[in-house]
C-alpha cells in the first residue's frame, strides 16, 4: 500500500559531506559536516586531514548556529528608510537585479570608474572570494580595489626578502627546540600551529611569546616579551648585533645564500642591546638572552603573524625578523627557519580565475581600501577621477573594520551613494545598503582553498541546498553579468567549474573530490641549500628593487606615526587585536559565541587604571583627536604600561554608543604594503558615568 502521509516517508540515514573552513585564519580547516534528512546538524573537523585531525576551533564548532540563525538573510531587500536605519522590504531577485543593474549601467555609461567593489577575506574561498565577481567588475572597467586591509605590510615584506609569501612547513614545528611565536596569539588565531607548538614543547623546546599583550599563549610560554607597540625591528635588529658580537652565525650559509650581508652587518651594530632596550621598554637582559637561545639553539624556528605590521614600520619590522634565519643558518633545517604565510607556494590560477584579460586597454584607477573613509568622501578630480558613485560590498563588513570609522560611516550615508551588499546578516554595512542580496554559507556552495598556514589544496562540497532564496556569491555576479549583456563564455562557468580551473592540472583534482585535500609536493627544507624565490636566488638584506623606488634597501626601525611620549593630550598606546571568540567582525552576532565574549572591553595595566580612578568593569570613554568610544574596562596586567588593549572587533550597533574601537584608529598606512595602521594609535581614557538606560546595546 503506497505510503500517504510525509509523516510514513523513510528517512535516509545521515551522511557526512566533506568541506573545508573559510574563514581568515592560517588553519583552513577540513571538515565534516552531518547532514540528517537536509539538514546539517553538526560541523566537526576531518580526522583523516593531518592538519586538523578532527579539531576544530570553538567558533567553527558552532557553524550550524551561524548557517541557521533565524535573523539570517533570505530573501533580497530594498531599503525603505533612510540610509543606516536598518530599515528593508522584501523584494523578488528580479525586481533587485534589474534595479541593480539599471543603477549600475547608468553609472557605468557615465565613467565605469566611478564603480568601486570592496571585498576581503569574509570568505577565503577562491570561487566565492576572488573569481565570478573579479571577471564581472573587470569586464564593466570598474575601479579596482588595493586589499590592504590585513597582511599587504607583511607580505610585501617577505617579497622583498624571501622572493615571496614562503617559510617552513608548519608540521615541522613540532620538531624544533625553540621557537619564538612573534606578533601571534596562536591559541586564538592558529589553533593547529599550537598544537605542533605544544608537542615541541613536550619534547623539551622553549617558547618564547613577543607580543605587547600578555595574551592566553604567552600564559602558555616559558617567556613572555612584552615589548611596546612598533617596536619590532628595533628588537631583531639587537639580536642580530648580539649574533654578530658573539659570532652565532652560520658564516658559509650568508657567503652562499644571502645579498647584502655587509651593509646589513653594518645596519645591525649600531643596534646594541642597550639601545633596543630603551626602545622597545623591555630589560637589556631579556634580549641578551634572547639572541642567545636564538644563535645556540638548534633548530629554532619563528612563527610571525600579522600583528606586528599594523604599525608605520611593519614592513620593516617584517623584514627584520625575515631576515633572522639566514644569519643563523636556520633554513638548513626542516624544522627551522620562519613562517609568516605559505600562500605564495600554492600554485594557483589567478589570472585563469580572475580574468584581468577583460579590463579596457587604459587600466582603470585603484582605490587603497583602507582609506576608503577619504576615499568615499573625495569629490572628483584630475588626480583622484570620478567620484565614487556606487560601491558593491561583498565578503567585507567596512563599516565595523575599516580604520576611522566616522569617516567611513559619513561616506557610507551618503544619499547619493548607491550601495549593494552581498550578506549573511544586516551587518554594520547593510545597514546602509540600497540592496541587500542573500549570500550562501559554506555549507551551501562549492569553493576551493589555498592556506596560508599550511600546505593543503582544501575542496568544499555543499552540504545542504541553499536556504531561503541565497545564492552564492559567484551565482549572483554570473546573474548580474548576464543582465548587463556580457556574453563572454566566461561568465557561464559554473561554481564547480571554477573550482577545477583554481590549479588546474596542477593540482589531482580527482584526489580533492575523493578525500576533500591534496597536499603540495615540497621539499622539507625548502631553503636549505638557498634557492629562494628572490630576483637573485638568495635571501635579500638588501633589495635593490625597494631601493630603486627611494625607500632604504636594509630593513630599519621605523619609529610610529603616533610615537608614545610625543602628546601629552594622548599618552596611551593603544592596540586592537581580536576578541578570542570572534574573527574580525565575523560570528560576533552569534549568540553562544557573544555570550562567551561578554562585551567590549579595554583592556588597561592596573598602574594606568588606578592613576585614573578606574575600576575594573566600569564604563570608560577611549578617544583622541578622531573621536571616541565607550566601552567596560578590564583592569589587567595582560596589558602593559602605557599601552591599552582594545579587544575588536565589534559590531558597532553592539556598542554602548553604536560604535567601536575603529572611531579611534587612523587611515595613516605602513611604510610597505600601503596597509593600515591599526596598532599605531593614541589615546587618552577617562572614567564615565555608568550607560543610561538608552544606552543598552541593541539586537544583534
């Protein structure tokens, strides 16, 4: 007898689909995610992924709470009220798209240029991050967008020095018998880096923790450095002339594999420990110490992170510390030498992906994102071009994360500025969108993933139908290109084909689908008999290619644009890193992940707290010269004296007075990188009367 009710229809077993994390982190992830009848129930880390080996962190560990939040996007919306009210109704796909689209073609038939997009890293992926959409704003000869906003300081640094984005392969970390973990809080930011970390450190390694902020992994250390912000290259540069006086180098390693050695040696001895000491506020004993467990110690190893070149002299001080395993002769061993980022070893298409090919001939301007404050603000003219008449935001929430972020929001409100946005959530940014399109989660789309922490091609499968009306990001710029009348063939790929056209035959293709990653064929010791990826094969203390451009060929320390102790209106350094349970400003409206958080805190020495009559939790106004913010003080010593930790990034619509850490921070860039200067800001911090009752934070 046929079955006649959905209540009587067997239900298939749950199976589990193979996929990968996208988030902005060095661990990109392996995952399982189960799904019972249509539905993911769980997201587990892959136990067969040696990376991840089935452990993932506690935000991805809730990514079913995040896919199924009921105040997730579903459905297009058209703005119904003034600009940043947050208010939208409901439209159809084809009444947004084609609205869209007339919008954009009428801007585009005035000066295409006058078109921006901005995007980042909300998504890794290559299809949903960096293919459809690339193709579709270069062929309408759009702005282009410099994204700088993270790692650009850093990664033009290692250009500079190592030939590219390139170190030690992370896994070999466990070998080593020091390890210095600079500018990183690997418990919170590279979970799986830590856990190599930790089983060195069984094995009898010592870990040292340079770092302002005495973070979780500091408390996890055998030493902890708390130099002062920005004060980086001033401390390798003493260990390098503490290698020097005390002969810890690797003599025949430099004559063959290093450029520059002379002029570097030179740069280093008028660095002696005494000097770096007073700069960086750290004792003269703690680098003598240092430089020699570093110039004894075999193998030893460095794990940076991007902390460290938030500041004017971050490529610099990138380039100070790139320099360190060369001196000693580190790279000769698999388990010594750096790493910063490994994507520059991934063998990735770009160009097959992104298409550049389709751009008019007069290659249009680009815009710095993280000026786009100014930038949104600029009338037009000869040196800068059109004004910037419609912006296109995608994988990207600017108006929480861009730096002075009063500017950004007056640029955003502008009446005159027509704005779509890509999103999961009524974001910051949404809130003054025109159109807001409902995007895909990972569990719902195809992508592929490089990493810049280890060296694993990651391929994610979707695990569930799209829920509600979401497309993924590439489907809504292939529907956007076809209303625009693009016929190119280009423009028909398929997410999954653009996930096969990400490496090519480069990579097995047939292995990502059978076990969800492949694994790059690389040498151990990649720089053990030199061979680096520079102009001259060797490592570069000294570029002549930044020296051709006027800029110091040897690394230096650069003193701060805000350099403590020059105001006395703004004595307080302070610096911005990321709240544990978040990931910039993603999964800060995750409820589970916020109740953990708690709310915005700054985080002050006791010394600095008490010379202001500041108690611990109570409400404080941070400001200087840009604006202000309030938030909860943390009275702690995990800050230093004379600096202050303002833990980020918020929502600003969560904030005491709907706004964060950023009303405080500069559009002032770094030295290489055209990058942000997050961490190179001052401030004052006063007491406040506790928030009035108006003053609560409103839904998430």
């Amino acid at each position: 007898m046929p079955m006649s009710s959905a209540a009587n229809t067997p239900r298939s077993a749950p199976v589990q689909v193979r996929g990968a994390c996208p988030h902005d982190c060095p661990d990109t992830c392996a995952l399982l995610t189960t799904v019972d009848n249509g539905v993911a129930t769980r997201v587990q880390g892959n136990p067969d992924h040696p990376h991840t080996d089935g452990v993932l962190c506690t935000k991805v560990s809730r990514y079913t709470e995040r896919s199924y939040h009921p105040e997730r996007i579903l459905t297009p919306l058209k703005r119904s009220g003034p600009k940043g009210s947050g208010q939208f109704t409901p439209v159809g796909w084809d009444e947004a798209l084609n609205d869209i689209t007339a919008r954009l073609s009428a801007i585009a038939a005035r000066n295409p240029e006058a078109i921006l997009p901005y995007s980042y890293a909300g998504t890794m992926g290559m299809v949903q991050g960096e293919s459809m959409d690339r193709r579709f704003f270069h062929r309408l000869g759009a702005s282009q967008l410099d994204r700088t906003i993270c790692a650009s300081a850093g990664a033009e640094a290692l250009v500079q020095t190592l030939g590219g984005k390139v170190g030690m392969k992370v896994e070999f970390f466990a070998e080593a018998q020091l390890i210095l973990i600079w500018g990183s809080n690997s418990i919170g930011s590279n979970l799986h880096f830590w856990r190599y970390a930790q089983q060195a450190k069984r094995n009898g390694a010592r870990l040292v923790c340079i770092d302002p902020r005495k973070t979780e992994t500091g408390d996890k250390c055998h030493e902890h450095i708390a130099l002062r912000p920005g004060t980086d290259a001033a401390l390798a540069l003493a260990l390098m002339h503490e290698l020097i006086a005390h002969d810890w180098i690797d003599h025949d390693y430099i004559a063959r594999h290093t450029l520059g050695w002379e002029q570097l040696r030179e740069r280093a001895l008028q660095w002696p420990p005494e000097r770096a000491a007073e700069v960086c506020g750290v004792s003269v004993e703690q680098i003598r110490q240092l430089a020699k467990d570093y110039g004894t110690t075999k193998p030893a190893a460095i794990r940076l992170n991007y902390g460290m070149q938030r500041v004017r002299g971050g490529g610099n001080a990138v380039r100070a510390v790139a320099c360190l395993p060369a001196l000693t002769g580190a790279w000769r061993h698999r388990a010594g030498g750096l790493l910063l980022s490994s994507s520059g070893q991934f063998p990735a298409q770009r160009a097959v992906l992104q298409r550049p090919d389709l751009m008019p001939a007069n290659t249009p301007r680009t815009i710095n994102m993280s000026t786009i404050g100014d930038a949104l603000l600029r009338d037009a003219s000869p040196a800068f071009g059109p004004k910037v008449e419609a912006i296109v935001v995608y994988n990207s929430n600017p108006v929480a994360v861009a730096p002075d972020s009063s500017k950004v929001v007056q640029g955003f409100a502008r009446s005159d500025l027509f704005t779509v946005v890509l999103e999961h959530f009524q974001t910051d940014t949404a809130d003054y969108a025109d159109f807001i399109l409902p995007a895909t989660t990972q569990l719902e789309h195809w992508d592929v993933h490089l990493s810049y922490g280890h060296t694993d091609v990651l391929l994610n499968r979707p695990a569930i139908e799209p829920l509600g009306q979401a497309r993924s990001n590439a489907q809504i710029f292939r529907d956007l290109a076809a209303r625009m009348g693009f016929t190119e063939p280009c423009f028909a790929d398929s997410d999954e084909t653009l996930c096969r056209q990400a490496f090519g035959d480069a990579v097995d293709y047939a292995l990502l689908e059978s076990q969800g990653f492949a694994t790059l064929a690389l040498p151990d010791a990649p720089f053990a008999e030199g061979g680096f990826p520079t102009p001259s094969g060797k490592c570069e203390f000294y570029s002549a290619r930044l020296a051709a451009q006027g800029l110091d060929g040897l690394p230096d320390h650069l003193p701060n644009h805000e350099l403590q102790g020059n105001s006395a209106r703004y004595p307080l350094a302070m610096i911005s890193p990321p709240a544990r349970n978040f990931l910039n400003s993603t999964f800060v409206n995750v409820q589970s992940l916020r109740a953990i958080e708690g709310r915005p805190v700054l985080e002050l020495h006791p010394d600095d707290a008490q010379a202001r009559g500041i108690d611990d939790g109570a409400v404080v106004r941070v400001f200087n010269d840009r604006g202000s913010y309030r938030c909860h003080a943390a009275v702690s010593r995990r800050a230093r004296p004379g600096v202050v930790n303002g833990l980020g990034v918020w929502w600003r619509k969560l904030g005491l007075d709907g706004t964060n850490v950023n009303q405080v921070t500069s559009q002032a860039l770094t030295d290489l990188g055209r990058a942000p200067t997050f961490y190179d800001c001052l401030v004052q911090v006063e007491a406040c009367s506790q928030p009035e009752a108006t003053d609560t934070p409103l839904k998430a």
